[in-house]
C-alpha cells in the first residue's frame, strides 16, 4: 500500500466508487464548453482554450454565481436547469468512454469488489452517457447524483450516502477522481483517493490521496490494497 493512501484507508476493501466525467466518459471537456459559452453570452469573456481550467469539476450550483459575479447580472432561477438539458442535449449527439475504462472496469470486476458512481452530473445525465459508451452494466442502479441531492461536491455527501447505500464504512472505501473539488469531497468523507492525472499536474496537497496517469494502473492499485489487508 502506498504511504499516501495508508494515511486514510483501513480495510478491507469493500467499495470502489468512480466519479463520472473525466473518469469514465470523456464529457468534461464538453460540458466546459457549454459553460464558458454560457458564460460569454452573459457577458463575461471566458474562451474554450480556458474552460476546462475554469469550470472542471464544478456543480452548476457552483459556476452560476461564479459567472453572475464576472457578468455583473443575475441569470434567474432558469439557468441551471437550462444548462441542465444543454448537458443532456449534448450527450445524446455524441459522447466517447475515457481510453481503456472498458478493460480497467472488467479487471476491476475481476477483484470481486463492489462499485458505485457518485458524480456532479444529474442521474439523467449519467444515464445518457452511460447508455452512448455503454457502460450502463456496470452501474446498473449504483449511481448517485450530488446535483440530484442539492449538495455538489467539494460537499463530501454523495460519497457518504453511496458507501450508506452500500452498507460499508468510508474507511472502506476508495474513491477514483480527476478534479480537485471531488478529491476534496472524497478526502472530507474520509475515504482514500485516487486521483487520474498527468504527471505535469500537481496534486493537491490533502492525505490519503495516489496519482495514477492511465486508468490500466488503477486495478493494481486495487489488488495491492486487498493483499495488505486481507
């Protein structure tokens, strides 16, 4: 077991639980887009070459104020759920799986250990994206929305209430994440994080999380921590 994830996790492993965009299905980038569009027609100038750094990892919650505050003008109780079905609208068009995810989850499967899906993104969302990257099997009803629940992540919530759903304790629990705010969720729920990112890209400075740059690495992970322990 690594130093970083021993700081946090006690076993045994009982629960894995995946973010959704960024991790699974390559979404991110879109839905970035969408809101820096959004952002612009409210009249502040944010280009799609910044949006990812801008918006990645945010609730809708979060990056409406955040653009109300840039435009100097409120958006109204419509923005959200307008940008909501945008999202929607813009994954029945088109959406790809994160490279290798197919192969990392049937390894994972392998293990014998149970997963969950605890994203930003509404369950009307996933459901969609999952559909178009077929990865629907794999979380067939063990999806939780933080949108849907009203608290978004860095709120550690949706984590504790898939490992509730579960029935396991978050100690028991590791969660794979690309953004900071979900790490932070996840590090507040008090379960170890893995976090896919490059390596010219820090990590923040919070126990209890792992760097991994290719979701093939992420099984290994996981058996060594089951080793450890068992």
């Amino acid at each position: 077991m690594t130093l970083a994830l021993s700081q946090v996790f006690r076993g045994p492993l009982k629960l894995v639980i995946f973010d959704c965009d960024g991790v699974l299905v390559d979404s991110e980038e879109t839905c970035c887009r969408l809101c820096a569009q959004a952002a612009r027609e409210a009249g502040w100038n944010v280009p799609d070459a910044l949006a990812v750094q801008t918006f990645s990892g945010m609730s809708l919650a979060t990056i409406q104020p955040m653009i109300e505050r840039n435009a100097g003008k409120k958006l109204g109780a419509e923005w959200e759920p307008t940008m909501q079905q945008r999202f929607v609208a813009a994954m029945k068009e088109g959406v790809e799986p994160v490279s290798g995810v197919h192969a990392m989850l049937d390894a994972v499967q392998k293990l014998g250990v149970p997963v969950r899906v605890a994203s930003n993104s509404s369950c009307e969302e996933m459901d969609v994206k999952f559909e178009k990257t077929s990865l629907s099997p794999y979380f067939d009803g063990r999806i939780h929305s933080a949108r849907d629940m009203g608290v978004p992540k860095p709120r550690p919530d949706v984590y504790l209430k898939a490992a509730e759903a579960e029935g396991v304790l978050p100690c028991e629990c590791v969660v794979l994440e690309d953004s900071d705010p979900g790490a932070k969720a996840a590090v507040d729920a008090g379960m170890a994080c893995v976090m896919l990112r490059a390596p010219e890209k820090a990590l923040p400075d919070w126990k209890g999380i792992e760097r991994i740059e290719k979701l093939s690495d992420f099984p290994h992970i996981l058996s060594e921590l089951i080793k450890v322990v068992s």
